[in-house]
C-alpha cells in the first residue's frame, strides 16, 4: 500500500477542498482484494493537533470529491457541502473515509458478501484510520454512508453493528434488492431495535418515482419498529432528483446536518 497526501491547490485536474489522503491499494484479508481508500480532513485538522473528530466512512469513494474519477464524470462533492455547513457553524467538522468500490461491488454491497465486507470496514479500515488520524472512536462518533447499493449496506452494517455505527446514511437505497428481502430480515429480527440514527432519502424520477411506495415502505417499517421521525429516523423526498450522482450531491448535506448538527451537539454526547 502506498500513502499520497494532496491539497486541492496542488490537482490541477481536481476540484476537491481541502487535504486528501490516498492510501493506494489497500489490502484485504477478510476479502482478498485491494483497493484504494481516501481520508478528507476537515479545515483546522493539521492546525488545531489537539482535537479529535467524529468518522464518517462512505462507500463508492471514488465519487465522492472528485469528478475525475467518480462515474460519468460527476461527483458528489462531500468537501464543498462539509464546508459549505462548516462556514456557518451548522455542523461539527468531521473526517471523511471514503471506500472504492472493486469488481466485487455487488457482492460487497449486499447481503450475500456483505458480512465479509463490513468485517473488512471493522476490522482492517478502521484501525488503521484509527491508528493513523486523530479520531473519536467510540460508536457515538462513527457513522457509514451510500447510495443505491452503497446505501443498502450502509443500512445492514449498522444494523448490524450498532456497537461499532451509531450512524446509517441511506440515499436512494435499494430497498427493493432480492425482492426487498430486507423487510423480512428487519420483520423476523425478534431483538430490540438497535439504537442507531437512520437517514433515507430518494427522488422522485425514473426509477426511484416508481419504487417511491417501496421507500415509503421502509420508512413505515422503521417507524413501527419504534424510530421516531427527526429523532433517530430522517426522510427526505427529493422532487425532481434521480438515481444519480448529481442528484446525491444535492442531499449529501441532509446527512450531515441530521449526524453532525451543531444543535444536535448535546443530544450525541
């Protein structure tokens, strides 16, 4: 594995704010495979070494910051909307850990290899990010993030995990995988709840409009389960917005307001 540090000032073919790290072609012994991992460090990090931040880790990293290389040329530009929240004082800042997808995408993303992924994300990503940022650990501070199929496993690795995630963002996700089978996991599921906070979103165009019942579904399903609507439970609608990069780069601040609101500071503590 090969570390890279880079500013945006110094990408002349990015548009990414601020300090990214690259950790290239990270290795796996849960899944045999590598893949490259990047750090988004919020401004302040390298100049306030005292502190400690919140994590989040996101899948599909490579269209996260960058256009160059996120799919058809559009990235979700977590940086720009993180500072964009961090400007006004509406958020906490926070790190961001963004994890490429591989070949093994769908398999990863669902339940079929998702266990063997979230021990990847748990036991080999976040000590190392851990181990080499200044983090706050704990599951109070430790949210994950995806949309589509990236959103699903969001979705099961904090399920999951709730000793790990305290924290699931779930744009557009696809609830409706293998036929919507996640309702009858959450359904035979006899355990209480687990006591994480669930933001899901989708659009209202092409696919997401004729699946909106199957969304509305999980939210109703959650409800049931004893969440409580902006509480520890966020659903957005988004008129006009799609299954797409753009559309998710428009909501990614929804996410980081209902994890990382400055007016949510004393009820995360």
């Amino acid at each position: 594995m090969t570390t890279e540090t880079q500013s945006a000032e110094k990408q002349e073919a990015s548009t990414a704010h601020g300090s990214l790290h690259y950790h290239r072609q990270f290795a796996s012994k849960k899944l045999g495979n590598k893949r490259d991992v990047v750090v988004w460090l919020p401004p302040g990090y390298e100049t306030h070494p005292h502190l400690r931040y919140p994590v989040i880790y996101v899948h599909d990293g490579q269209n996260l910051f960058d256009p160059a290389t996120a799919f058809a040329g559009v990235d979700w530009r977590v940086d720009k909307a993180a500072e964009a929240l961090l400007q006004r004082d509406l958020i906490r800042p926070f790190i961001v850990v963004g994890i490429y997808n591989t070949p093994g995408r769908l398999e990863e993303y669902t339940p079929r290899r998702g266990k063997k992924y979230a021990k990847f994300i748990i036991k080999e990503v976040k000590p190392f990010i851990d181990t080499h940022y200044r983090t706050l650990p704990d599951r109070e501070h430790t949210a994950v993030m995806g949309s589509s199929l990236g959103g699903l496993i969001a979705f099961y690795l904090a399920w999951w995990h709730p000793k790990v995630f305290s924290m699931a963002g779930c744009l557009s996700a696809s609830w409706m995988w293998h036929q919507a089978e996640v309702f009858e996991e959450i359904k035979k599921d006899a355990m209480p709840r687990p006591r994480i906070k669930i933001y899901m979103d989708h659009g209202s165009e092409g696919g997401e409009g004729r699946y909106a019942t199957v969304f509305k579904r999980m939210r109703d399903t959650l409800i049931k389960k004893g969440f409580l609507l902006r509480q520890d439970l966020e659903y957005f609608y988004g008129i006009g917005d799609g299954h797409d990069e753009g559309s998710w780069s428009r909501r990614v601040w929804r996410p980081m307001m209902f994890f990382f609101g400055t007016e949510r500071t004393e009820e995360n503590k």
